[in-house]
C-alpha cells in the first residue's frame, strides 16, 4: 500500500493531506508531494493525517526530514491528527514540529475559524492531488480505538 495526497491552500498556508499508509515505499512520493507543496505556496504547511491508517519508522523519518526542508525555507511544517500508532519526536536542534488534534484545530491555530470543506468557498482552493484513476476508490478512514 502506498500513499495519495491532496494539497490545498488556506489564506496564508497550505495543507497537505495524505490517505494510505507512510511506509518505506511510499517517502519518495511523500518526498515529492512536500517539493510540490513546497514549490507552491509560503508559510506554514500542515500535514493532514487524518486518513493516514498509520506510519512506518522510515515514514517518521521522511517527515522529520521534510521539517527540515522547509526549515531551510524559512517555512514550518505543522502535523494534524497523528496516527494511533505513533507519534514524531524530533531530536534536539531539530524543528519544532507542532502537533494539532485534528486538521480544524490546526487552522484555526492560524485563522480562528473552522475550515470550509473543500470544493465549497475560496479558502479550500485544490490545487493539486495524486491523479489517482477514475472510478478508483479511495481508502478507507482509519479507525482510531
């Protein structure tokens, strides 16, 4: 199982959304999907994890390693709604990586406000997605115990 993502912008930020599994196989994608994003947009990105069904050790890594990507960028990378399974503890020195509930606590740590659901108002503008095939179905949400 590899990963799809979806990038979005939010009046000043940007959101990337992944679904799937971030495991070994699936950081070179979650690599590019953060250059795309990078490449994009300005300000903070926060990662949706929302339908993320877990991470592997290596997919912990590649997401530290985007922290400092887009440190480097004078850019923060933000996580929302962290799989059960585990959690990303930076080393010292690194970024600082804040953590929010769910993707509605993480704008509105930026905004105030609870987000528009995408396709619906100018805040939640798609600006890009893994291009997966039509009528290929998406995958399932986690359940958190």
């Amino acid at each position: 199982m590899t990963i799809e993502w979806r990038y979005t912008t939010h009046d000043g930020l940007g959101v990337l959304s992944l679904a799937g599994y971030l495991g070994a196989d699936a950081t070179a994608r979650f690599t590019g999907a953060v250059g795309w994003a990078e490449a994009r947009g300005s300000g903070p990105l926060i990662l949706d994890l929302t339908q993320l069904l877990g991470w592997s050790v290596g997919g912990q890594l590649a997401v530290a390693q985007a922290a400092r990507r887009l440190a480097a960028a004078g850019r923060t990378l933000e996580l929302a709604a962290i799989p059960a399974d585990g959690s990303l503890v930076p080393d010292a020195g690194e970024p600082a990586v804040p953590v929010h509930c769910d993707l509605s606590a993480a704008l509105a740590a930026h905004h105030g406000a609870v987000p528009t659901p995408p396709g619906q108002g100018k805040a939640a503008g798609r600006k890009g997605h893994t291009g997966r095939r039509p009528g290929s179905q998406a995958p399932a949400a986690p359940t958190l115990l």
